[in-house]
C-alpha cells in the first residue's frame, strides 16, 4: 500500500483528536500495527482507523461541561444535587471517577457535591435534602454492565434512589446500550456521544461488502484471542466498538485496536494489569457462601 494513503489518514486522525501522551507517536504506532497485515486488508483496518474515537482529556472536559450545562437546567444554583460515579459490584477505581474529577473541576463544585464515599455522605448529611443524583460514567458498550451496577447501588443505598430524581450520563453509548438504558424504570438519562457498532450495515462498509470485511478481521481478532471460546472477538459481548480513552482503552473495543498478542502491536494497548492477588481470590462472601452451602 502507497505509504502516502497512510500519512494522509495518520494525519486526518491527529488533526480531530490532537496530540497528546497516547498520539505522539502516532504515525509510528500505525506503521508498526500495520506491519502484521496483509496488504489486501490494510485498505480495511485504515477505513476502521478514520472512523475510531479516541477521547482526549479536552473531550472528557467538554463532556464535564455538558453535564454542569444539564444540571444547571434542573438547579440552578446546584444546591440540591449531587454527582457520583456510577458504582459497580467489584472494587476498584473505574473510568466513572476520571468522569467525576472533570465534572468537579470544570464545574468548580466543591468535593462534597461529588462524594464517591456513598455510605460516609449518607452518616454525615441529611439525604433528604438532595433532590437530584446524577450517576456518570465513561462508556456503556452493551448497557447490561449499566443496569448491573444500577441494581446493585439500589440495593446497597437505596436512601439515594428513595424520592429523588436519578439522571444516569456517560461520556459515550453504543445504539444497543442506548436501546437497553431506555428500558430501565425511574431513570432519566442523558445522552452525549452515540456510536454504531463498527459492522453496521451501511456505516463503515455497505451492507454488500460488510460480511466479508468482518470475516476477513475475525481472522484477525481470533488470532489476538486469548479466551478458550474466543468469546472476546470484535469486543467484549460483540460489542465492536472503535473506542479510546486518554488514559485506556474499553475491552468493548476491537481487539485488533488493543491486545498484543501474537507480535501484534496495537496502536492503543489497554493498561497493564497484574494478577489478582491470592487474598482477593477467595473473598470472605464467597468463603460464607461455600460453608453455607457445604452445611446444607
């Protein structure tokens, strides 16, 4: 392929999302990822490439400002509202609090309008006095991953949810999350950026070549797999994002965007993550539920 093809789409690609730590080196990335392709199918992965979303800390912030704008329209004053992140079942920081520091800081809102201690917020103030929650987060790929977390923050705060009017946000949704989020009762949700799968009919490719573009990338994709049913090709749930953040990358994105494996070079590789440790493998709730079990 004509190395001027790529400059040219290297270049479209740095002029929308602008240069910062994971597009410095761009031009060089996209080369090396390019490498491990044929050449009858680099026309594809460039065309993937041009339609790929990567959202810089200045589009975290431009969203942050869209949430104060909606707030705004609800409280004026942003005295009967809160911001939190979007709380899910396992431990650990997730892209909801990256969401949630933007908000404060852009918003200029004091740390207890954005509590991310729910239980601390709850002893400390009186929670009749909020009117308005405002649940953020940074992308919901499939929706299912959403109404698990809303379901579980029900259940283990409900003071939050009781009389008060719940607005759920993300920085980016598929179609199908959005088609999902809709059906969840007592919710009001506030749509910012919307994105198609990547093998729509009619949105990257026509519906007479997409098949056959996306036979030709699953070769790819199950090449990169590391799942024995290879159940995380074209992304998590078949989710076939084109999808990247700042500080990472959603495994609701293409594998072929992200995972090394096989000499593959991504051009935006997720964040290493280390094992789970021996003591978080075995949980005391897991350890109650075995003897429980074993007792009956």
């Amino acid at each position: 392929m004509d190395q001027a093809i790529i400059d040219n789409i290297v270049k479209e690609c740095i002029a929308k999302w602008g240069r910062d730590s994971r597009t410095e080196r761009f031009e060089e990335l996209v080369n090396l990822w390019l490498d491990k392709v044929h050449d009858g199918d680099k026309n594809i992965y460039l065309k993937l490439l041009k339609n790929f979303r990567y959202y810089s800390k200045k589009n975290e912030n431009d969203y942050a400002s869209f949430i104060i704008n909606n707030i705004i329209k609800v409280d004026k004053d942003i005295e009967e509202t809160i911001v939190i992140p979007l709380l899910k079942p396992e431990e650990g920081m997730s892209g909801a609090y990256k969401i949630l520091r933007s908000i404060q800081v852009v918003g200029g809102l004091r740390a207890e309008v954005c509590p991310i201690n729910l239980l601390n917020f709850e002893q400390k103030y009186d929670i009749d006095l909020i009117k308005n929650i405002i649940i953020v987060d940074d992308i919901s790929g499939t929706g299912r991953t959403l109404e698990k977390s809303l379901k579980y923050m029900k259940e283990s705060y409900p003071s939050f949810f009781h009389n008060k009017m719940v607005y759920v946000s993300c920085l980016v949704i598929s179609e199908v999350a959005k088609s999902h989020i809709q059906l969840i009762k007592d919710i009001h949700f506030w749509q910012y950026d919307i994105t198609k799968k990547a093998f729509d009919n009619g949105h990257i490719f026509s519906e007479n070549e997409v098949e056959s573009t996306k036979d030709k990338i699953k070769i790819y994709e199950k090449m990169l797999s590391t799942q024995k049913d290879e159940s995380d090709i074209f992304g998590f749930e078949n989710s076939e994002l084109l999808i990247a953040f700042s500080d990472d990358t959603p495994n609701n994105t293409l594998l072929s965007f992200w995972k090394e494996n096989n000499g593959w070079k991504p051009i935006f590789p997720r964040a290493r993550r280390r094992q789970k440790p021996g003591w978080a493998k075995s949980n005391k709730t897991n350890i109650k539920l075995n003897i429980s079990m074993m007792q009956n």
